[in-house]
C-alpha cells in the first residue's frame, strides 16, 4: 500500500475537537494524507460524535453513511458520545470499530494495529487527558486546545451528557502546565482550556484561576471555553482584569433561559439575579469584557411569558452573540418525561430568539467601525488574512502580518460578526517555530 489517506469527521463540542487533532498527532507515524470524507478511496476513515441532541444523533447517522458510501474499503471508526450511546446502532449503520468515550484513549492503539503497526508509549496516550500538544499540530502553530477536564455531574433536567462523559475528572496543573510549555516552543500563541464543565475545574490548588495564571506567566495567551455560571467565581474574574488581554476578556456564559421557574426546574443551579449580578460584575472588572451565551427555546413547560422573559433578559444583558438552540427531548432525561411544548411552538420561539441576537450583535459590533482593535493573526486565505480580537470577534484583514503575529487592525467594515479592515502595526511577532517532536 502507498501512502495511507485517512479522512476526520469532527461534529459536536470543542473537547471533540481536541481529541481529533490529538489523534492525528498520534498517528504521525502512519504518515497519512488527510483527505475530506467525501473525495473518496479513504483507507482509514474517523467520525467523532456527538449526541446532545436527536439532531447530534441524526448528523452522526448520517456521516456514517456517508463515510461508507464514499469509501467502501475504509476501516471505519467512530467515537464520541453517540458511540457510547448506542454502540449497537454504530456497527449496524457500518463501522469496522466502536469506540465509546470510556475508551477514547484506545484510538491510536485500534487505528495502528489494524494496520500492523505496533502501538507503545510514544504512540499512545498517557491517560484519558489526552490533548493536542506538539502531537496535535498538523493545522494550525497559533491556536491549540488543552483540555483539563471531563465529565460533569450538574445532572440538569434536559441533559444526556453526565451518562456520555461519566463523572467529573480533573488534569493535575503540573501536567497541564507541562504540555502548555511544549506548545509555546513550537510558536503556539493563543491555549484555549476545555473541558465538558471547564468551571468545575479542581486539580489546582486555587481551581481554574489559579491554572489559568500560571498559563499567562509562562507566557501564554489564554481563553476559556464554554463555563457554567455558577463556576465562575471572583478569583476567576480578578485574574481575567488582572492579565486582559492576554487572559483574553471574554467568557461564554450558558444562560438557557431567562424564566427562574424553568432553570429551577431544569435543575440549573443559579437564578436570574446570580447571572445578573455575575455579568454586571464582569463588566465592572474587566476590560473590554465580552458576554456570549447559548439559550433553549421551548423547554418543557414553558409558557408565552417565559419565552417573552428571556427575551427581555437578554436585551438586558446585550451579549455580543447568542446561540439559540431549539429544545428536542433526550430519552432517559427527566425532561423527556414533563409535558413539552408543542414543535411549531418551539420553532417559533427559537426564530425569535435567532432575531433578537442578529440585532444584539449588529448593535454591539457597530461601535466598532472606524476605531482599531487588537488581532491575532491565524491564517492567511484567499488573500486575507483572518483572526480573533481578544473579545472573540472574527476579522479578515488586509496587509502584510504572518500567522501568530498580534497586529491593530483599522476597522473599515462589518459583515455579520466578522470585522473588516486592515493591518495599521505589527505589535507583536510571531514566535519562531521549533520542529514538531516525532
């Protein structure tokens, strides 16, 4: 056989997406030609699923499918939360290997074997904290995932996740810290920590505060994933004013709904005046502070005036972008069992919500026109060059900057949530690049 072409299907949350790029950094030693799923001839084929939703469920069906009908000799392996769900489903829709969550750390083992390669410590992960590290590198030298957490045990109304990731785990700072230095060697800029409840993080002395510190003094650029509000306590937010924007000033806050008859029924484990008082302290604090949240549209037993109460929530609050998802039951939750709002209903009241968050952010990025803001350079792609302000804003730029350069940008334009301009300086230069560690 010529060179191996393997192709990668990511769907779901970012802790997917860490443990993909990890995996392919795992599997250097196939030397593989990474091809998109539909070009076809693919030997080695790996669907990383989800299963939040029925909607996650029936996309990761569907890739599947597709994967066996594009590459009929693939070996095929799918992970990820749907595998773990119904790994008999898995099998019967066609994969070669089923690999639940509980066994991620295995990939590499399964993949290598299959095609006689012997797998050993430096082709295998050292435990279930497996990241991107130098390992992971194959797209990008300026952004990298590390994940420090997993499972959650919040155990909310309407959520599947705590019996897909298990109970809550927690990655000791000194090996966290340690997998951070190999990626600021190789020129990486910006670490983004993950987890499935990042909030919860306990294998600090101080929590994530404390990790998140130690990160910027080893010279890192730091932004958090997704943390539920209840876990973002005051250290946090003083060592996010402390070090912005290098600590980058933004945090994505899931609120769900704005009615506290409902979060209290959901079983989320804060009120409106806990998420108010949270954000107005934020904004007090930090700098340029950025507030990004997702809400549920029709949960079960919602009525017209709760929907109307999120809506007024949220004007209240004017994050800069909102994820608005429209509520499906989940089998074996308690929510699936209490009365639901009807579908059309749901779908209404989700368009509501996806319209007030256009406005909210055309209002909050309008501002923005004509001053100059911060980027980290990415990537450069048809002529652009293309990047993250520390607020979380996309920009495509023109100019002359490379990847992993910070540069102010003059704002010239708007186009959704994407800033447009140009470079004015380099303000900081791109790290020189070590070699990949093979």
């Amino acid at each position: 056989m010529g060179r191996m072409r393997a192709a990668f299907r990511t769907l779901g949350c970012k802790v997917n997406q860490v443990e993909t790029e990890a995996l392919l950094g795992f599997l250097k030693a196939l030397e593989p030609e990474v091809v998109p799923v539909e070009a076809g001839g693919a030997d080695l084929v790996v669907i990383n699923t989800c299963a939040v939703t029925t909607t996650a469920e029936a996309d990761a069906r569907k890739e599947i499918r597709r994967a066996r009908r594009h590459n009929p000799e693939a070996f095929i392996v799918v992970t990820g939360c749907y595998a773990e769900l119904s790994p008999e489903e898995v099998e019967a829709l066609g994969a070669d290997a089923v690999v639940p969550n509980a066994r991620k750390a295995e990939l590499p083992k399964v993949i290598l074997e299959r095609f006689g390669l012997p797998s050993d410590p430096i082709t295998t992960p050292p435990n279930e904290f497996w990241g991107a590290g130098e390992r992971g590198l194959l797209n990008s030298r300026v952004r990298a995932f590390l994940k420090v957490q997993d499972g959650c045990q919040a155990g909310c109304a309407y959520c599947i996740i705590p019996r897909l990731r298990g109970k809550e785990r927690h990655r000791d700072y000194r090996e966290a810290l340690a997998e951070a230095e190999a990626l600021l060697r190789v020129g990486i800029k910006e670490i983004v920590l993950t987890g499935v409840r990042l909030g919860s993080y306990r294998g600090h002395p101080r929590g994530l505060a404390g990790l998140v510190e130690d990160l910027y003094h080893l010279g890192a650029k730091v932004r958090l994933s997704s943390i539920e509000p209840e876990d973002t306590g005051e250290d946090l937010l003083r060592v996010i004013a402390r070090y912005a924007p290098e600590v980058r000033p933004h945090l994505h806050l899931s609120l769900q709904t704005g009615s506290d008859r409902l979060l209290k029924l959901m079983g989320r484990r804060y009120d409106k005046a806990y998420y108010r008082a949270l954000v107005q302290r934020a904004y007090e604090l930090i700098p340029g502070f950025a507030l990004t949240t997702d809400v549920i549209a029709g949960l079960p037993t919602e009525t017209e005036e709760e929907h109307r109460e999120t809506l007024a929530f949220l004007e209240e609050l004017r994050p800069t972008r909102v994820h608005a998802f429209t509520y499906t039951p989940r089998p074996k939750t308690r929510a699936a069992s209490m009365p639901q709002v009807p579908i059309e209903v749901r779908k209404r009241r989700t368009r509501e919500l996806i319209a007030l968050a256009q406005r909210l952010a055309e209002e909050r990025i309008r501002p923005k026109l004509g001053g100059e803001v911060e980027v980290l350079v990415e990537r450069r792609q048809g002529g652009f060059l293309l990047g993250h302000t520390p607020d979380y804003y996309e920009a495509r730029l023109e100019g002359q900057a490379l990847p992993g350069e910070t540069v102010l940008m003059a704002v010239e334009g708007v186009e959704g949530y994407t800033l447009l301009g140009r470079v004015v300086e380099v303000r900081e230069k791109a790290s020189p690049a070590l070699p990949l560690a093979r």
